[in-house]
C-alpha cells in the first residue's frame, strides 16, 4: 500500500464521547498534515507536524482538538467531548520532503466523523 | 474571510471539449498554487500545480494558467471526459509551503 490510510473510515460517536482518529502516512514522508472538511466545503487546515515536532497547530478549533506523531511516523488526531458541530470528514495528508522543497500533499481517503 | 474562492459551484460540459475552472485568490503571500480532483468518498488527488514564476503548467490534458496580477488562476481540461466528473479544488500556498488553503470547489459534469 503506497499511499496515505486512514482509520477508521466512518465513525458515529455520541456528543460527549471522545475519539480518535488514526493517520498512516507514505512511508519516509516528513510532513504531516491533518484537515477538517464540512459538508459542500474545501478542506481546512487543523495541524502540521514535521517528523515528531508540531510546527503548527494554528488550525485546531479548541482546546477540545488534540494531535501527536510521537515517532514521526503514525499520527492520531483526538477529539475530546465530541460536540455536534464536530461532524465532518478528517483528511490526513502527507508530504514527500520538508516544507521548504515541496509543497504537494498527498491525501487519505478521510475518517467521516458523525455526532449525533 | 476567504483566501481562495471558487465562484462556480459546478460547471456542466460536453464529452471532447474544453472545461475551464476559474480560481480567485486575494492574499499575496501565496507563491505556490494547486488543482486536486476529488470523487466521492475519496480524497482528495493531486493533478497539477504552479509555482508563482510562471504562468503556464501543462501536463497532458490539464493545464493551469497563472495571472498574479490580477490573483486568479485556472484550470482548462482539453479534451473533457466522463471520467473527469468530479469536484475540483484549487488550493494555495505560501513561501513556508506548509499548510494548503482551499477554495470551496466546483463540481465538474461531463455529459457524454
């Protein structure tokens, strides 16, 4: 498998619960970035990881969002207390080199997260 | 505010010729641009970019036009298929060529 998994694919959480969402991505790809997308929207930046460092978290929504890519590898996105306004698909998308030399992201299928 | 927008929320064109996505930008940091193709209950893939010192991208059937001056940016599709029914992002970038911002995009029928 080549290219950048996500599990699980869908997920049904009650509001209150937490989640977690999980994000493989290209093998020996530094870059690591983790977008919400709403329904008839464009993706939206959460966070960037480069290896194991979080070099920008500028886009998580609230303190309810957590991510980490303890060996900068594997990421997980954690949602705390799910709310209803949370429902969205999760893309996790990869990147060949550091930011400086490359700028195309390669993406996941996506995790769609609903709250019910 | 919207960095990037996509004003056409869907096109509709005839197998064999030419789609045209059109993509407006207003934040003048961004110097790296990107089209991805999106189907349904996929990701989004990546089809072309440009770097902000040109003006033209061609690769096979898709190239993307670059005008800074006026901060837009299109795609044209030549020839148009059934297999290129989609919805279409474009997507920028700054010099750091981090984090992609995303216009809303705009969903692309090919009538055969």
């Amino acid at each position: 498998g080549a290219g950048v998994s996500q599990s699980p694919r869908y997920k049904v959480a009650k509001r209150g619960q937490d989640v977690a969402l999980r994000c493989d991505p290209i093998s020996g790809h530094v870059s690591l970035f983790w977008y919400q997308q709403a329904l008839g929207q464009g993706p939206e930046f959460l966070t960037y990881f480069q290896n194991e460092a979080q070099l920008d978290k500028s886009g998580l929504p609230s303190d309810r969002f957590f991510a980490e890519r303890p060996e900068g590898s594997v990421s997980t996105l954690k949602i705390q207390r799910t709310q209803q306004e949370d429902s969205a698909v999760y893309l996790c998308a990869s990147s060949k080199r550091d930011r400086v030399f490359s700028h195309e992201q390669y993406f996941g299928p996506g995790t769609r997260l609903t709250v019910t | 505010d919207q960095q990037v927008k996509q004003n056409s929320p869907s096109l509709s064109v005839q197998e064999g010729r030419i789609s045209i996505l059109n993509c407006d930008y207003t934040n003048s940091m961004f110097d790296y641009f990107l089209w991805y193709k999106k189907y349904p209950a996929e990701g989004p893939t990546f089809l072309i970019s440009i770097s902000s010192i040109k003006d033209k991208n061609e690769d096979g059937r898709f190239t993307v036009f670059l005008n800074k001056s006026a901060k837009h940016l299109s795609l044209h599709i030549v020839p148009s298929q059934p297999g290129d029914s989609a919805v279409y992002f474009c997507a920028a970038s700054g010099a750091a060529g981090n984090k992609l911002t995303f216009g809303g995009g705009t969903r692309v029928l090919v009538k055969p």
